[in-house]
C-alpha cells in the first residue's frame, strides 16, 4: 500500500507526530489528491483539545487544495492534474437537503471505508479530509475545481474559513444592500464574513473584537468601523456609531459571552448567525420574550451554507479580478514537520491563517 507522512494525533490534547502511514488506492466516487497547501483552522484544534470528542488515532486538517493525482473507479469529473479544493462537505445529492440546494446538510453522506492505517491499525479521517498528509483519498462530492492561475495556499483557505464566513453573510443572513451588520469576532471567519457583507453591499459593517489590531485588520478587509469587545457595553457603541441596531449580527468566534451579548447589538427584526462552533455542552442563555417581542430570529450557519458548485466559480473568480482578498489571510507558512508551531501559533489568536506548504 502506498505510503504517505501525515500528522497523527495519538492523544487529546497532546502534540501531534509526523509519521509515515498508508493511504490506500481511491475507490468507487474517490479521488486521490496530492496536497500543495492545508491551512490550520480552529475546528481542527478543537479535535486536537478533544473538544467534541471522535477516533483516535486520527489525522485533522480539511482546508487543503492540491492536484488530483488518481480517480477511483466511475469517476468522470476529475482527471489527474486537475486542480482542486479539499473540503470536509460531502454528500449524496439526492436526499431532501441535498435536493433543496442545503448539501452541507446531507442526511445520507456517502462514505467508504477509511483510506487510512497506521502500523496496520485503523487511523481515522478526520473532518472527513485528513489533510494534515502529503495526500489524502476523499469522495467527489468534497471537491470543487479551480482555476488556473489561483496560488494553492490561497486557495486551500477557500476550503472552510472563506466559505464559512462568506457564505454566512451572502447565503444565510441574506445580507441585502443598505443594512447594518455587526460581526463579532476578526479572525479569519470573521474577516470572510466582513467581506461577504461589504460584497452583499451592507451600509455599515462594524466589527467587534477583544483586540485593536484585529480591528484594524477588519477595516482592511472592508468593515466600516471597529469596537472592542471589551468595553462595558460594546452594543452601545455599536448602536452610536450605526444610529441603530444591526439587522444583522454574525458571531464568527466560538467564545460564550459572544453569544450571550451577540442578541442585544440587533435592531428590532435583526437576525442573529451563529457561525462560530463552541465546544460540545457548552450553553449560552437568552430571553425568549424578546424574539417574539421583538421579531427577531437566530439561525446557525454551517460552512455558510454553501453549494460548491455555484459558489466557488464566482468566489475565485472574484478573488482574480481583485474583488476578494485571500493572500492578505495569510499570515505564515509551515512546512508539515512544524505543524505543532504552527498549531501554537494559531492558538495563540495573534495569526489570521497559518498555511501548511508541502
Ligand atoms: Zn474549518
Ligand atoms: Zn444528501
């Protein structure tokens, strides 16, 4: 069986070990590709803490691009050479998610068996990637084509932290021209989120994080204006530079207090996106006469509700003529033997996205 170095995680919480394993051949519907770019994203450290549990031994990462290197058997789409996005959504396009333009909600998600093994033993996917490897076997359903012509560390960010932030704006706040939006949380899903909403064509864009430079960041990428999350009442604010509520507020961050105090920023028929993913138990309160009271809603967003198909053309195709920043969320690149570094460094909340390079 073919070889590949991968980094596994043995333990919760525990660093990671670059190792040689075996990825066997792609079946029917997979394809193998060889990676050039994985970034680190923030639900791959929360697998890495244990935060919502799974197999272990396991290898993470599923914010990867690279070349389609072999096809499994039946597979039409894809050729070898073929650039492509890596990403963790997969699905069977026929079930009533599926059918109704919501596949990242699939209720029957193909899946064979795990490519993967370590020493002879099982080695779990995780997030359906394992991306954290030179190369990775996934369904067709988890790839998008590319473009020729989009640097591979760039692209691998549209995986996840760009679909996620952009797709919460523009597919599920339906953010319309005029409208005043509030994202709480600067990192890199909340950065796609800003530029979603300044896409969508919202008046005032304002950013809430516990950090000035952040902040400042968030302007760069199209927020109209910033406010620290650790005034006394950071909605208040918010409220005096707008003039109003915000008839939108996406919290991009998976931190608690963001969802408690995320409601009171809305105006009166505002709607509230949960976007950020906090760990598994964790809870967060709030008052329910106030939706009726008020008309206001909350609804959660995963991977930003995206259709691969008809988003990732007009996103790269955007980020070519200039529109999209992808380079700027750029803030290191690693080899595969730092990944632990890497991985501190992105703990660390200073980094927008470190990328992987193989
Ligand atoms: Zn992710
Ligand atoms: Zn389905």
């Amino acid at each position: 069986m073919p070889q590949i170095r991968a980094a596994i995680c043995h333990a919760f919480g525990q660093p990671l070990t670059v190792e040689t394993v075996d990825l066997r051949a792609p079946g029917p519907g997979e394809v193998e590709v060889t990676l050039d770019a994985c970034a680190i994203c923030f639900s791959d450290i929360s697998y890495i803490d244990g935060g919502w549990g799974g197999a272990l031994p396991a290898v993470y990462g599923h914010e990867a691009a690279g070349r389609v290197s072999a096809t499994g058997p039946g597979v039409v789409a894809y050729a070898p050479g073929d650039p492509v996005l890596v990403t963790l959504i997969r699905n069977c396009g026929t079930c009533t998610p599926c059918a109704t333009g919501r596949p990242v909600l699939c209720a029957t998600p193909p899946g064979g068996d795990c490519p993967l093994s370590w020493n002879g033993a099982p080695l779990a996917q995780g997030l359906n990637c394992g991306a954290f490897a030179e190369r990775v076997v996934v369904q067709t359903s988890q790839l998008a084509p590319l473009p020729e012509g989009i640097p591979m560390d760039a692209a691998a960010l549209l995986s996840c932290g760009v679909i996620t932030g952009l797709g919460a704006a523009v597919n599920t706040a339906r953010i319309r021209p005029g409208e005043v939006v509030t994202v709480i949380g600067a990192g890199g899903v909340g950065l796609n989120a800003i530029q979603g909403a300044r896409l969508a064509g919202a008046a005032r864009i304002i950013a809430v994080d516990m950090s000035a430079d952040k902040l400042a960041t968030a302007i760069e990428f199209g927020a109209t204006d910033g406010v620290l999350a650790t005034l006394p009442k950071p909605w208040t604010e918010a409220k005096r530079i707008a003039g109003r509520g915000a008839d939108a507020v996406l919290v991009t961050v998976g931190a608690i207090p963001a969802y408690d105090t995320a409601p009171r920023f809305l105006a009166p028929g505002g709607r509230m996106v949960a976007v950020g993913m906090p760990h598994s138990g964790a809870t967060s309160t709030y008052e329910p006469v106030l939706l009726a009271a008020t008309g206001q809603s909350m609804t959660g967003s995963l991977m930003g509700d995206t259709v691969l198909a008809r988003d990732i053309p007009w996103i790269t195709d955007l980020y070519l003529q200039g529109r999209l920043k992808l380079d700027e969320l750029i803030s290191g690149r690693w080899s595969l033997d730092e990944i632990n570094d890497a991985i501190a460094d992105t703990r660390s909340g200073a980094a927008r996205r470190n990328a992987l390079i193989f």
